[in-house]
C-alpha cells in the first residue's frame, strides 16, 4: 500500500426498541457517525431485522459500501443482561442471517451519559 492509502470502511448502526428502531451511518473512516433515519418496530425481533436487511442493499451500493452492522446490546451497569437484551440478541442473529455481513454487538452501558 501506497503512502496515504486507505480503504474506506462503513458501518450501519442500530439502535434496536420495541417501538422505534434507529438508524445511523458511519462516514467512510467509520470513526464519526450521523443519525439516518428512525423506522417503526413491531417489537418483533426477526421482523424487524427483515426490515433493516431491506436497506443494506442500497447502502452496499453507494461509494462507499458497507462493511458491517453495529448493534446496540442494553447491559445493566453491572454486565447482565436487561430485559430487552435477548430482543436485541435475536435481532442482530435475524440481521446476520438475511444480511451476511457481519453484526457487532456493541455494549451500551453509559453511552447516554457520554452523549
């Protein structure tokens, strides 16, 4: 590699709720990342991630691709899992699947209060 080269790397963040799913998109560093768009839930996990997968084929498209999925997992302060995290974890499993990319499950615990 060339001095100065890099590969642009994207990634599709969710924030998976019973109620509303949000969405946000890295830049092509996938260092910063920006608010898309907030889609309605059933609250049915597997449903939802039908839904989500429905949008990664244009995001794949686009210049700058996309390399993977980031999930939001809801963990109690100390490490165990809340009452939605099995929502969550059924959700990114769903997302994998009709995807194939790859899904990160990415901890959440105090990431309001560093917003």
């Amino acid at each position: 590699m060339g001095k100065g080269y890099y590969r642009s790397v994207r990634f599709l963040g969710v924030d998976y709720g019973a109620k509303r799913i949000g969405l946000a998109i890295s830049d092509a560093t996938a260092m910063l990342a920006r608010p898309w768009q907030v889609l309605p839930s059933s609250g049915d996990p597997q449903h939802a991630a039908a839904i989500i997968a429905d949008v990664v084929p244009a995001l794949m498209s686009d210049d700058d691709g996309l390399d993977g999925i980031v999930v939001g997992l809801p963990r109690r302060l100390d490490g165990r899992d809340t009452d939605a995290t099995g929502a969550v974890r059924l959700f990114a499993q769903g997302l994998h699947v009709i995807t194939a990319l790859d899904v990160f499950l990415q901890d959440e615990r105090l990431t309001s209060v560093e917003a």
